[in-house]
C-alpha cells in the first residue's frame, strides 16, 4: 500500500469529500476519515481539508494507504415488470445526464410508513447498464402530478441539488382552484409552520412574527376562469415548504379542487373529479453538461377531464429543449 493522489472528474464536482471517499473506498468509516482529515494525511489540491470540503472537477486528492476490504457481491433489485414497464411510460425527457418523469398522482415519490411502492423504489428499471442507479433530487407531494427530476450519477445529482439550493431552478404548476383569487395575478408571501410529524402532520399559515414560521413565497397567475367559480391558475413557487402551494391556495380563499387535506367541503364539487387537481407542469433549469433544460408535462386524466368540462385550452405541450 502507497500514497496515490486521484483527480476529481468533472462528474464528481460538487460533492463533499467525505462522499467523494465513500464512492472510492466504501469501507472506510467517516470516523477514520476524519481522523486522516485531522492529521493532515488526506489532502485536497496539496492542502488540509475537512470532510465537508466540497470538491471541484480537475482537484487532486492526496490518499494515505488505506486498507481494502473485501467487498460483498452486490444486490440486484427485482423489478416487477409491470412496473418497469409503468415507470419508463413517465419518461418525458432522458439524455446521459438526466432523466425526467410525469408523475401520476397518487403514487408516492419515496417509501414510509405504510407505503410498500413508490418511485423511488422503482429507478432500478430505469437503471440499463449504467454504473450507478438514478436517483431523486427534488420531491412532489403523492397526490400531485408532474414532473419529477433524476439524476444518472451520483455527481450530477450534486450539481442538480446545487441548482435547488440556490434556487435557479424554476418550477411551474397548474392548478384548477374553487372560486376566482382577487386580485387576477399577485404574490403570495406567507410563512408557514409545520404542525405534528408524520404522514398526519399539517402545514398551516403563520404569523408573520411567530419564530416558527418559515419564509414562502408563490406567484400566481389566473390563466382561465369558469365564471367566479372555478379557475385554472398557473403557480411559480419562489420557495420549497411541504404543501406551500395548497396552503397558499386555501389562504387566498380558492382551495385547490379536490384537495383532501386542506380544502375542506370547499374543494369538493358534485361533477368533478375528486382527486387534488395540482401538476407540476414545467421545469426550467440550468442543465449539468451546460446550457438550461426545459421540460413540460401533459396534465394527469382527472385534470384533463375537468379541463374540457370548464373549456379551458392548454394548447400545444412545448417540446423538452435543452438551449
């Protein structure tokens, strides 16, 4: 065993050390590595660095001699191929780098309790014969549809989580809402708190000086209305809070249709579907190997039912671009 120094590879930008090691040496415990990090042993372009050093494509990382370890043989997950043959129908956008799903709604995004399928344990399917899994790097709530994004590689999804965090991410949702907002088109800025833990937990409106309340922030925009009672609204979300944008609905006195949680008797009306009519219609994002990405999704049945019945016109569904 010997010291070796490895380059950091364009799709490994972005990380932390400590899972940049983990990727390379899986069996050395983040103890140990901090341990070397302390010693100056481990060293990131011929200096010190901590564990949460977040690495750049083209860095040297100076490795001690570490001891290997035998490596069990890995676990193929089963796919049902029902459900492999689901999951690659909500394919909308796929390249080297990303891949991007409709969501159906009611499927559940990631397991918990109770919740034996969802989209996260399905990827295996979309996996081919690629190195690594996809993986999620955003959520959208069971009963919303639309857009989901994945990333192909562990260092993607680095830099795709980078983009959320700095918020260059764009996202766009439809909503069909009971009754018509005043004014036509505004900003939502409303703090919003957590209220329990857990599958029963609920997001309520703050005060703007309670010390729970976490910044959220919506725009709106009334694209169609049937009357006063029913409208299409398009929504721009500034900021990520657990059901920010059903709780910002229901705060301007238009719940979104069908929306069992926080609508109330309100949102239920005889004629329409009783499903949340909530889709995460656009994403526009700045895409990993350059330039930005732009993906839209067709709406889920029980929306474009209620679509035709209020006559409201989509038009085209724009083609995903990468420019």
């Amino acid at each position: 065993m010997s010291v070796v120094t490895l380059a950091v590879t364009e799709d490994e930008a972005e990380i932390r050390l400590d899972r940049w090691f983990r990727r390379h040496y899986p069996h050395l415990t983040q103890g140990a590595l901090q341990k070397l990090c302390r010693t100056g042993q481990v060293r990131v372009d011929g200096a010190r660095a901590e564990t949460s050093t977040r690495l750049s494509a083209g860095q040297t990382v100076r490795v001690p001699p570490i001891p290997q370890a035998a490596r069990p043989a890995p676990i193929v997950p089963v796919v049902d191929v029902r459900d492999a043959r689901e999951l690659e129908r909500m394919v909308v956008y796929r390249d080297e780098q990303v891949i991007v799903l409709n969501k159906p709604a009611g499927l559940p995004v990631q397991g918990g309790p109770g919740i034996t399928r969802h989209v996260d344990g399905l990827l295996d399917a979309l996996r081919g014969e690629a190195e690594h899994r996809p993986r999620l790097v955003h959520r959208i709530d069971r009963d919303t549809s639309g857009l989901l994004l994945l990333a192909r590689t562990p260092g993607v999804a680095a830099k795709l989580a980078a983009s959320f965090r700095t918020r260059d991410v764009v996202k766009t949702y439809w909503a069909v809402v009971v009754g018509r907002p005043t004014p036509a088109e505004g900003v939502i800025d409303l703090p919003l708190a957590r209220l329990g833990s857990g599958p029963g937990a609920l997001t309520i409106a703050a005060g703007r000086d309670e010390e729970d309340g976490a910044h959220a922030r919506t725009e709106y925009v009334v694209r169609d209305a049937a009357a006063r009672r029913l409208s299409w609204l398009e929504l721009s979300p500034h900021t990520g809070r657990t059901h920010q944008l059903r709780v910002h609905c229901e705060a301007l006195g238009t719940p979104i249709l069908g929306d069992p949680k926080y609508g109330g008797e309100a949102a239920h009306l005889d004629g329409f579907p009783d499903q949340l009519h909530l889709h995460a219609w656009m994403l526009h994002l700045p895409h990993p190997a350059g330039g930005r990405l732009t993906v839209a999704a067709e709406l889920p049945p029980h929306m474009r039912e209620t679509f035709r019945t209020l006559g409201f016109e989509t038009g085209p569904l724009p083609a995903g671009r990468r420019s």
